[in-house]
C-alpha cells in the first residue's frame, strides 16, 4: 500500500494540465476501450454513441466537450484521442 502523499507526480507540466480535464471524455476513452461495438459507434456516429451512452449510463460531458468529439472524424480510437487531446492542449 502506498501511503498518503508518498506518491509524487513527476509528470510534465502540460501533460498533466491536459490529462485532469474531463472525467466525462476519460469515460468515453474508457468505454471505447473495453467494447469494441461501443468504440465503432463512436468513431462511426459520435453524436449517438454518445446520446446512447454505455451499458445504460450516460457521459457527464460538457457542451463544448461534446461538440468537439461530435467534430472529430477519426478512422481508430487512437486518432480520436489524439485530435482531443491536441484541440484541449490548445485551449489551455
């Protein structure tokens, strides 16, 4: 077991601005990780994979969080993740 406040972070500093943003987008990364009918819904049709949600909850996205994967065509989970990513690293 690790004891409170033993772990330090030794990320980058722009690396972890951008990985704490959205507990929502790290649920849709997630679902589309361990099912894969859930992940080409995704990269197929954004905007119902997530109205639909997975295994019947739904993402805590914001507006401008949902429009920007709704945006987003990517041909693999790894190209959606990096055009995020890249778009959220230029707003912060």
């Amino acid at each position: 077991m690790i004891a409170p406040l033993t772990f330090q972070n030794t990320l980058p500093m722009n690396i972890t601005s951008t990985a704490t943003v959205s507990s929502g987008i790290s649920r849709v990364f997630a679902a589309a990780v361990v099912n894969k009918q859930f992940c080409s819904m995704l990269l197929q049709d954004p905007q119902v994979a997530l109205q639909k949600g997975y295994l019947g909850e739904t993402f805590p996205l914001t507006r401008e969080e949902r429009d920007l994967i709704v945006s987003i065509r990517a041909n693999s989970l790894s190209d959606l993740a990096k055009q995020v990513n890249r778009s959220l690293s230029s707003t912060y």
